[in-house]
C-alpha cells in the first residue's frame, strides 16, 4: 500500500508508532476529490489542504526534521514531493503567453496554448569543507540556529563550473583561498528546490575574513573542539562526520 506525503505549510504530517514515526498510509487519511496530487513509486504527495480526515494523531514536523525521523527511502521521497508540491504551487503559468499550465506528466506541466512544456526547476548550490592540517574551516551563517557553524555555502552562478563556484564562494565569503577541489557527494534539499553539491578543498592562503555580511563568524577549528553542529540529514552535516571519522574520500 502507498504512504502519503502530506505537507502542510512546510510541515509533514507523521504518525506516531511504537516509539517511531512513520508517513501515513493511503487508507489513512481521505483526499479531496479533484485535489492535485503526484504520485510516485509507492508515494503520494498531496498539500494539506485537500486532506479531509485522517484516521490517527497527526504529528507535524518541518520537513527536516521529518526526513532525519524516517527510513531514507522514506526521506528521499518526502524530498522529491516537497520539491514536487513547491513546484506545482510557484509555477502556474506558461512565461511566454501567460496561460495556464496543464499537468502533462507526474514531473512536467505543459502549455495549452503554445506547448512549451516545464520541469521542476533545481537550484544548483555547493557547500565545501576546506582543511587545513587537522583543522576544518566551520562557519556561522544568518539562517543557522544560534551557535551552530556548518560549512561555507552558496548558489552556483550563470556561466561557472562547480569548481570555480567553490573558490569564488570561499574567497567571498571568508577572504581565503584554496586548491586542490574535489567533488564528494551530493543530496536533494527541498528548501524549496535545491541540488546541493558537496566538496572538500585545501587551504592556499589568507586570513578569515568575513566581508560579504553572509557569515558572521567562524574559523578553523579542530576535532577535539568542534562547535556546536548543524543536525542530520543535511550534507553538510554528513561531510563534517565523515572530517571527523576520517573516511572523507582522498
């Protein structure tokens, strides 16, 4: 039987079970007629709103919480239908004519006027570990919870690979230069559509300077005094275990 996704104001619905938290099943809960649904392999995501009735206490969670609470295929579905639903919500009409747009696939929608057809979009953005000796530049951003220092982050630009999207974000950021970039890994972030990309590089030179007013502290810092740590599932958070295990790709 398919579980269902359903999100609520950022929120996803969970059930409470045994101690665990698990999504819904179908037979679970009652959709609207005529509610805008995707239906994925073994999934349905569907808005909170066109949920009439569930049979069972609803805990919701904001979706990172809730993709760190599940199994992760789990998790890797409530990603795709939260990018899915955010999608679906922000994209309603064609950009050449202004018509509105007809589902045309489970992920595209098309124009019935013209027929220019649209995909989710993806955001593409990286985020990297610089070392130096034993040391992990960590820094603290305005969208971070009190305290918390992650890795430097940022949008890849129009006309840039990934690598140099790495040192231009780096050097911006933190004033600091680096070499010798590698790609790691990557994971879907539904905040609201994201690709992040992960990477490690070496530190090359420059002293920690916070110019752009993104950042506004951090620094290297070592194994045995780390600060506090941006939570599971995110890749930051996964390269960072991976500094400290370390098992970070050579």
């Amino acid at each position: 039987m398919r579980r269902l996704v359903i999100v609520n104001e950022g929120n996803v619905w969970l059930f409470g079970e045994s101690g665990s938290l698990r999504l819904p099943y179908e037979s679970e809960a009652d959709v609207r007629d005529g509610a805008e649904t995707f239906t994925l392999d073994g999934y349905v995501a569907v808005s909170g709103p066109d949920v009439t009735k569930v049979s069972g206490d609803v805990l919701e969670k904001r979706v990172r919480e809730a993709c760190a609470s599940l199994p992760q295929d789990d998790s890797q579905a409530v990603a795709k239908c939260v990018e899915l639903l955010n999608w679906n919500a922000a994209e309603r009409y064609c950009a050449r004519d202004g018509s509105p747009l007809e589902r045309a696939t489970v992920i595209s929608k098309r124009c019935g006027l013209c027929g220019k057809e649209y995909f989710p979009r993806l955001n593409p953005a990286i985020v990297v570990l610089v070392t130096r000796g034993d040391s992990a530049l960590l820094v603290h951003s305005r969208n971070l919870a009190e305290g918390v220092h992650a890795l430097v982050a940022g949008y890849v630009e129009t006309g840039e690979t990934l690598e140099e999207c790495v040192a231009r974000e780096i050097m911006e950021e933190t004033s600091v230069e680096v070499s010798d970039i590698r790609y790691v890994g990557s994971q879907s972030w539904p905040f609201p559509y994201q690709l992040m990309m992960g990477f490690t590089a070496r530190y090359r030179g420059g002293d920690v300077r916070f110019a752009d007013g993104e950042i506004t502290s951090g620094g290297f810092f070592t194994r045995d005094s780390l600060p506090p740590l941006p939570s599971p599932p995110s890749l930051s958070r996964r390269i960072i275990d991976q500094w400290i295990s370390g098992t970070l790709p050579e």
